[in-house]
C-alpha cells in the first residue's frame, strides 16, 4: 500500500528525477520458476476464428448461419448477394432434402429459365469499414465448391471479381453432375482489390450449390482437414513465445442460454464439410474449421502445451436464462465424452478417437497434459459436476491435470468460497482465476500471490487491465500494458504459486469487436500489436529459472530479478511521468555489456493501423563492471536488462 501511495504522489508532481538502487544476488536463488508462464487463451469472440485465424475468407460458405442466440447477426443468406439476368428469369431458394451430409442440411438451390444467376459473397469485412474480401496482387486462391444438377445444360464459373462481378483473376468454369461433386481451383489475383467471390450460373434447368471456400494458397496448416490458418496470425502468435494454448473460450466453451449451443467437440473435428456450425454467443457463428484437431495442430506448430476447456455439465452461467444444469446422472455420461476427448488427443491409433486423429493426419499422440473443466464457473452445483468430472478423468489418465474453475471475479465473496471448496476437495487441481480490473488495481495489487500458501498452484486464465471506455470501446494503450507489466513483475516473483497465465482477449477483427481491450487486432491484410502485446512478448522472451534476491530503494517502482543458468534478467516498471536514474548492483553478473528492451512513450498512447509501431520495444545497450551497471529509466516504461553471468 504504501508503495502504491508513493507512486500516486510520484504521478501527481512533477519531480525531478532522483536516483534508484537496485541490489540483486543472482547466487541467491530463491524460487524456482514456472516454464509454462506465459500462454495463450484464445477464443472465437470479435472474430478471432472465423473471419480471423481460421483462414476461410468467405462468410458463411454453406448457408448454414441461423444464429438463434443473435438472430440480426447472422441468417441463412448472411454475407451473400444474389442476382439474375435477365431479372426474373431465374429463382433461388434454400433447400434441405438430400443435403451434402447430415451436419450440413442447408444449400441452395438455383433455378434458371433463361440468363443467368450470379451468387456473390463478400467474406467478412462488413458493415462500416471497406466491403469485400482483400486479395493481394499476384497471391494465388485455392477455391472449392460442391456442385449437384437436375437436367442442366450450361456451365457455372467461378472467379473473384470487384463488387460490379468484373473479374480480378482468370475465371474457372465447371460442369455440374448429378451427384454432390466437389470441384477445385485455384485463382491467382491480378491487383490489390477488396473482392467479392463470383458464381454465375448460366444456361438453362437447375444447379444446387453448397460448401464452398476461398483460403489463401500462402497459410498454416494447407493439410490440416480444416484447411489452415492466416500465416501472419500465426506468426504474432508463434512471436509470443507461448508456453501453452487454452482454447475454445471463455464462454464459447460452456455455450449460452441452450444446450443446442454447447460447444461439443465432436462436432469439430473429421472432414470440414461434415463439422455441425453453431452459433457463437458473441455474434456470427462457428464453422468449427478451426475446431479441436485443429487446435492441438496449432498448439504444436506454436510450440505450446494444447489446454483444452470443456464445459462442466452447465452452459455460461454469466448469462440468463439458461436451460437446467445437467442433472447428476447426465453429468456422469458426459463424463464419457470428455474421456473420448482425451483418447482423441492421446490414444493410441488402435483406439477408436486415437484412430480418428490418426486418419485426420496425426498418428502420434498430441502432447496433452492439462483439461480445464469449466470456464467461469463456481457455486456448489459447479463444484459438485467438477468432482463427478475430475474424478472420471483421474481415474482413467492419472497423468492429466484437471484445472478447476474458481469463477469470474477478482475479490470477495464468490472467490472466496470458491477457494474454500476447492482447497478442501480439490487440493491437487490447478485453479482457475479469471479477472478484468481497472488499470490501476494491477498495480496496487502487485503482491496478490505473496500471500497464497506455497502449495497452492493458480492458473491465471484470462486478465487484463481495462483502461476507461473512451467512444464505443476501452483503448489498449500503453498506460494498460504497463499496468500489466507491473504485475507481472509480481506474478513472475510468485511463480511458484502461478503456473501459467494468458492476457485474454487474444485477437480482435477490426470493426468486429465484440470486447475490448485485446491483445492483436487485424484486418483483410494487416496485423496491429499492441503495447500489451509487446508486454506479454519481453516477458515471455525473458523468463528466467529462478528467482534471485533483489531490493529496490524506491518503492514507486516495481521489478523482479530472475536467472537462467547463463543469464540474469531484471525487469522494471516505472509508472510514473519521470525519468529515474537506476544504478545496478549485481552479483555474480560478468564485465562486459548487458542488453535492454523498453517500452515506452506517452500513457494514452495506442498503436494503429496508421501508426503501427508508436509504441514499440526498443533495443539497448548496458555496460556492466564489477556488477555494477547505470540505466536511465523513461517516464513512463517497462525495461528488462539481461546480462550474462560470469
Ligand atoms: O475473454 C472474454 C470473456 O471473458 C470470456 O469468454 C469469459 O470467460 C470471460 O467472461
């Protein structure tokens, strides 16, 4: 408290600059560190998944969108424009009988007299911003359809085109049969445009349409059965040096109001047209081309741990009404599908889900360790599902931790009892905290773990700090982020107690945003960090082993000072809107020169598609001799040092 205090004050007036010490001991190892830190929690919320990372650029590809829980944000001809030539001379409607496959009921049926019917989709930049799909000049398209006709004669072609149909690529024809045939292509773009993608389908009798897609030849994960992901997504994430991934949600996971909207991975996985969509309670739907094969193939190729998160028998609690909690028998046989989810990610290709990740390209196991039962969940009910839950997992794969849920709230009654009930049944699960706060609590609350008895093991599975909502949204500018990295300083002194933590959001659309702030935004073509993402990235690009004893003679700052067995790490925070002059005393670090990063610039300051990189780590120097080192600390910055030991 007091230290929050002193830098109130040092926020209020404006002090020339006085000198800091810093002490540090790197022989005197005081708790060892947690390896799995720094994570990622994502999330299909403002179109992460689809219409983000999940590389489809077109928006519902099998006019399967009925979103129940969001009826004005998605239907059946979401995202489509039809038109005939001559007008009236052609009919469209959707049909069900004999579908592409059972999951996928919906397609549509074109009927033409006379002319010709154009089927025009625009993908996912809507609304306000540019209309259409961003092509890029010379980057190639693999584009597929189903086809099925009933006595036609003519052709369908295909091509991305502007929004007047003009094409901006060769366009491809095809000849439907009479069965549901899927027909490949690929297109090459001749300029940048916002595009459009073009069916026309001309001639005479009738043509059923159904699952197409449009992805960019360049992404993640071409033979994945999904069909892959956005390559510079991707690489924004790889760049945070994940330790683990926690997917699908948040809420997403438990599903909202109905258990029609329960995320069941079952339906996520095998091959993409057969995947079951479902409305996304943020908004849109979920294709599931990103769905759980999919999600372990990411973890891997980001070289993370894969933290699936199921739901607990209750859809979101947060929202009402919901339909009743499942009761104790049903909480039992959905035990078997969670047990079914392991083997899928674990079992040998002799078993029957092991078998099926086998076929879907993965014959050898994922490398799953942990299962979350339950996002935000807490009460008695809750607790009592967990145990149910937990129970069967433990018995069946020892090895796996559960992670349990201890609700959605930083502070009082409804953590506490939380904690009560899971540190008398649950003392050998991990627990998971979730909480958003004002950007100052993280600060005043950087000593939160010190508390915690040792033994105890948190997963801090989504926080960030909220900045005050300035228009429509809450800014992620760098006075959060530092607010972010303050703490940190306090979860890294704590990690023996915290074992993982993940910022959350993860990644927002612009112009889609259901929530803010986040970490990553995008567009059609460009990624935007933020300075919270460049937090998250010095950070996790420094975790050391261990913690070393360190003090620091001006409590208006906040750090940590950590080891490798080559390297010592120091990190610090200063909030305040002047520069500190630092001196470094260090034990047991080599002569010669140490490096730095900082982030810093103005507290209000954010980072746009304009302006990328306004705020944006910068690389240094630090001469160190005889353990003794001098920085000077911007107003307003985050720098971490690193020196070689001797
Ligand atoms: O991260 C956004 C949402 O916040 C998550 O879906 C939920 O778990 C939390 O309330």
């Amino acid at each position: 408290m007091r230290r929050v205090l002193l830098w109130l004050l040092l926020m209020l007036l404006p002090l020339t600059a006085q000198a800091a010490t810093l002490t540090a001991d790197a022989n005197d190892m005081q708790r060892e560190m947690s390896d799995t830190l720094y994570g990622l929690f994502f999330e299909d919320i403002n179109c992460a998944a689809d219409g983000g990372l999940y590389a489809e650029l077109l928006q519902n590809r099998s006019f399967e969108y009925e979103n129940i829980l969001n009826p004005q944000r998605a239907d059946h001809y979401t995202a489509w424009r039809i038109n005939t030539t001559p007008e009236g001379k052609a009919q469209w409607s959707l049909m069900n009988e004999s579908p592409l496959n059972e999951s996928n009921p919906t397609y549509l049926r074109a009927s033409v007299e006379e002319g010709s019917l154009r089927l025009m989709n625009q993908g996912f930049a809507t609304g306000a911003l540019r209309g259409g799909i961003a092509v890029q000049e010379g980057q190639s398209y693999d584009f597929f359809i189903y086809l099925r006709s009933q006595g036609f004669s003519g052709c369908v072609t295909a091509a991305v085109t502007d929004a007047g149909g003009n094409p901006l690529c060769e366009s491809v024809s095809f000849t439907p049969g009479e069965t549901w045939t899927k027909h490949t292509a690929a297109f090459t773009a001749a300029k940048d445009a916002d595009a459009w993608l073009c069916i026309t389908i001309q001639g005479q009798g009738s043509v059923d349409v159904d699952m197409l897609s449009l992805m960019p030849a360049d992404r993640v994960g071409k033979d994945w059965p999904g069909g892959g992901l956005r390559t510079d997504l991707v690489e924004a994430l790889k760049a945070l040096h994940p330790a683990f991934l926690r997917f699908p949600g948040g809420c997403v996971a438990e599903g909202s109001y109905t258990r029609d909207n329960e995320y069941n991975w079952k339906h996520t996985i095998g091959p993409v047209e057969q995947r079951q969509e479902n409305p996304n309670t943020w908004g849109g739907m979920q294709t599931y081309g990103l769905g759980y094969y999919e999600y372990f193939c990411l973890a891997e190729e980001l070289g993370a741990l894969p933290l699936p998160v199921v739901h607990a028998g209750m859809l979101c609690q947060a929202r009402e009404p919901r339909e009743a909690d499942y009761t104790l028998d049903e909480v039992r046989a959905y035990a078997q599908d969670i047990l079914d989810l392991i083997e899928f990610a674990i079992g040998g290709a002799d078993t029957t889900w092991g078998a099926l990740r086998a076929d879907m390209g993965h014959p050898e196991p994922f490398d799953l360790r942990y299962i979350a039962i339950g996002n935000e969940n807490w009460g008695t009910g809750y607790f009592t599902r967990y145990g149910i839950l937990s129970k069967a997992v433990k018995e069946k794969y020892p090895d796996i931790t559960c992670i349990v849920a201890a609700g959605p709230v930083a502070e009082g009654a409804l953590i506490n009892d939380s904690w009560n009930n899971i540190r008398a049944k649950f003392a050998d699960s991990l627990v998971d905290e979730h909480y958003y706060m004002d950007s100052l609590w993280f600060p005043q609350h950087v000593n939160r773990y010190d508390s915690y008895p040792r033994t105890t093991q948190v997963f801090l599975g989504e926080y960030a700090a909220h900045e005050p909502v300035q228009g429509t949204a809450r800014p992620s500018n760098l006075r959060a982020a530092l607010c972010e990295a303050a703490y940190l300083t306090g979860i890294e002194r704590n990690s023996d107690v915290v074992r993982m933590a993940a910022y959350a959001p993860l990644l927002a659309r612009e112009g889609q945003a259901d929530w803010t702030p986040d970490l990553i935004w995008f567009n059609g073509t460009d990624v935007l960090l933020t300075p919270s993402y460049y937090v998250q990235q010095m950070f996790s690009s420094t975790l050391g082993d261990w913690v070393v004893a360190s003090f620091l003679d001006d409590e208006s700052l906040f750090h940590v000072v950590t080891r490798t067995e080559s390297s010592v790490q120091v990190k610090v925070v200063n909030l305040a809107e002047n520069e500190v002059p630092l001196t470094l005393r260090l034990n047991g670090v080599a002569d010669g020169e140490g490096k730095t990063t900082t982030l810093s610039g103005e507290m209000k300051a954010t980072n746009s598609f304009v302006k990328p990189l306004k705020i944006a780590p910068v690389e240094g120097a630090c001469p160190v001799q005889d353990g003794t080192a001098e920085a000077l600390l911007p107003a307003c910055s985050v720098t971490i040092f690193e020196f070689p030991l001797q």
